[in-house]
C-alpha cells in the first residue's frame, strides 16, 4: 500500500493521485504539484490515503506545496 493524495484540475475532472512527500492536506485545499507538463495548480480531492499499489501508475508525480493566494 502507498499513501497518495487525490488532486483535480478541473471542478468536475478526474482526479489524479500524486506522493504528498509528508505533507497533510485537506479536501479543496489549493496544492502545487509536478506533472508531466510541469508544476500546475490543483485542488485537493482526496486526503491523504492508503491505496493498493496496483491501483497506482507508478512513477508517482509529488506534491511540491501547499499553494498560496498568488498561486492563484
């Protein structure tokens, strides 16, 4: 089992796990986190959880940061 985070895009987009790298977060918390097309801007989907690993497409992106307003 590993522990993810669940972030979405967009209000009703899928949703995409990521590593939190230790931080807690909370539902629509506004996070930082690395994707393939560099750092982008999401919302909080899923807290921190334990998913199966089969359930993962590994690598696991990470989370970089909690966002802040001039994120936004």
């Amino acid at each position: 089992m590993t522990e993810v985070i669940g972030v979405r895009f967009k209000k009703v987009g899928k949703v995409y796990y990521f590593d939190p790298c230790g931080i807690q977060v909370k539902n629509e918390m506004p996070v930082i986190v690395e994707t393939a097309r560099g750092l982008e801007y999401g919302e909080v989907a899923m807290v921190n959880s334990k998913v199966e690993d089969d359930k993962i497409i590994q690598p696991l992106k990470k989370l970089v940061r909690i966002a802040t307003p001039a994120d936004t």
